[in-house]
C-alpha cells in the first residue's frame, strides 16, 4: 500500500503565482496547473521528470504554458471552418489552455490519486448552448489524463504532451503508421519504417495510430496507452522555429519531443480522450 496526498501549491519551476495541484502516490508526484488544466510536472520517481516545461514559459496576459501537457479544444491547431463560421480571429488550438479551471473532485485512496477539473464556456463560435469539459487526472504507477466532454457537438481535441529528452537526435517513437500527412511539406508522406526519429523540423500526424507507443531516448523510455484517438501528432519545431517561438529558447527543440494523443474527427459526438504515461 502506497501513501498518497493532494495538496494545493502556489507556483511551479519559474511560474511562481500559478495556481497549481500536487499529487502524491508512494515516491511518485505529478503536478497540474488550475490555468490550462496543464500537467507540468510527473516524476514516476523523485528526480526523475518526464515532462518538459519552457525556461520562457509564461500565463499571464492570456498566453498558453509552453510544456507538460497542454488540452487543446475544442479544434486542434486553426479553427476550421466547421468552427468558426463567422471567420473571426480564433486561437490556434481552442478555447481552454487559457482559462483558470475549476477542481470539482480529488479522491486519495491506496491505489491512486485523482483529481478532476473541469472548464464550462456559455457558447463556442459555432454552438451558443453551454458545454462543460472535464479532465481527470489519476495517478498510480502509472499517470493518466482523461479529457472528456459528454455533449454531442463538433469537437476535436489533443493531449499535446511535451516529453522530457536529454538529447532529441536519440529520439524513437515507434510504432507508427508507415503513412502519414506532413504538416511541413502539406503533404501525405510514407515511411519506410514504423519508427519516428528527429532530425529536422517534423510536425506529422499519423491517423489510425496504435493503442500502445513506445517512446525512447537517452534518458526516457517511457510506454504510452492511448484510447478515444483517431491519430497521433509527432512535433519538434527543431532550430529555425524555436528561435522564432517567442516563448522557446534556440535550444529549446533539443530538449524535448511532443507525442500528442488527438481526436481530429471533427463530427458532433461525445468526447473521451485519453493518454496513460507509463516509464518503464
Ligand atoms: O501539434 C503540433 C502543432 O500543432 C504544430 O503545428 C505547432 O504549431 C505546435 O503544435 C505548437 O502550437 P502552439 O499553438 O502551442 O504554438
């Protein structure tokens, strides 16, 4: 039998007025910021974190946290037309990663901590009902993000995770789907292997994508568990673009991978969405 906490902490790494939450299960401790309802922080052992935070990260003045693990919807990167009907200027990535969320229920028992947040918006662009967005955190020996929204309304979603590399170059993701569509050639590629390595810019998604991914470096081998997906998105900005990310340092991109479970169906139905994160 483990021991576990929740407590609640002012700050994180730099970001030292975020409200955040800290949960404990034996040696192992996550933390979730209340802005964004982003995971920042899972340490499967003391000293040992998975998740990479941007030394320029920032929230204040509206602006999204650079690292952990950002909820991105109700679209997933710029609102297509299905949500934003009246052409505004929307943000890349949705409504959420920008709001204060509120902690509705925490739950510490001899197997796992948990807790749920959950976000409620009176109207979207493209819907005017009010719809309410829950994300449950549980952590065991193992971490678990579940992102969830009963209402049947258009919604894409994505666990945008930032992971945590000692040196990018050593990088795998495996496996994938030989076929993918490459967001920097705007074009459907294939790939002689089922592996993803990182030597140059690569923002990829990969539709139709395994249940179970290993991801592996140096410093990393962790197994990942998704459910609810319909693709997998492969990010690292590499040079140029992290000197050009305000909010990334110019050696940011070596320091991290983004393995990010999405839903990019964008048709009205319900949402449940979930990433486990497993270091093995
Ligand atoms: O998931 C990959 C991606 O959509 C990229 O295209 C890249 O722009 C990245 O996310 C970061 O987006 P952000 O809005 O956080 O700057």
């Amino acid at each position: 039998m483990q021991q576990t906490a929740i407590s609640s902490q002012t700050g994180f790494a730099h970001l030292t007025d975020l409200p955040c939450i800290k949960l404990q299960y034996g040696t192992a401790s996550a933390v979730i910021s209340l802005y964004g309802a982003q995971l920042l922080s899972y340490q499967p052992a003391p000293g040992k974190e998975l998740l990479w935070l941007s030394p320029k990260a920032q929230w204040h003045n509206q602006a999204a946290i650079r690292g952990g693990v950002p909820v991105c919807w109700p679209w997933f990167g710029p609102a297509g037309a299905v949500f934003n009907p009246t052409q505004e200027a929307l943000p890349n990535h949705g409504l959420v990663r920008n709001r204060l969320w509120q902690l509705i229920q925490q739950h510490t028992g001899a197997t796992a901590a948990s807790v749920t947040l959950m976000t409620e918006l009176d109207k979207l662009p493209y819907y005017s009902g009010s719809v309410k967005l829950q994300l449950c955190l549980t952590l065991t020996d193992s971490l678990s993000i579940a992102l969830s929204c009963s209402s049947p309304i258009p919604q894409q979603a994505a666990l945008h995770s930032y992971f945590a590399t000692a040196d990018i170059a050593k990088v795998a993701v495996r496996p994938l789907p030989h076929s993918y569509y490459d967001k920097v050639s705007d074009s459907m590629q294939q790939n002689s292997s089922k592996v993803a390595q990182i030597t140059s810019e690569t923002d990829r998604i990969y539709p139709d994508s395994a249940a179970q991914l290993r991801v592996d470096s140096d410093n990393l081998q962790l197994a990942l568990t998704q459910s609810g997906h319909d693709a997998t998105v492969v990010w690292n900005p590499w040079q140029a673009k992290s000197e050009a990310i305000a909010d990334l340092a110019a050696d940011s991109y070596r320091q991290f991978i983004c393995v990010e479970t999405a839903r990019l169906d964008s048709a009205g139905k319900a949402l449940a969405l979930s990433q486990q994160i497993k270091a093995l």
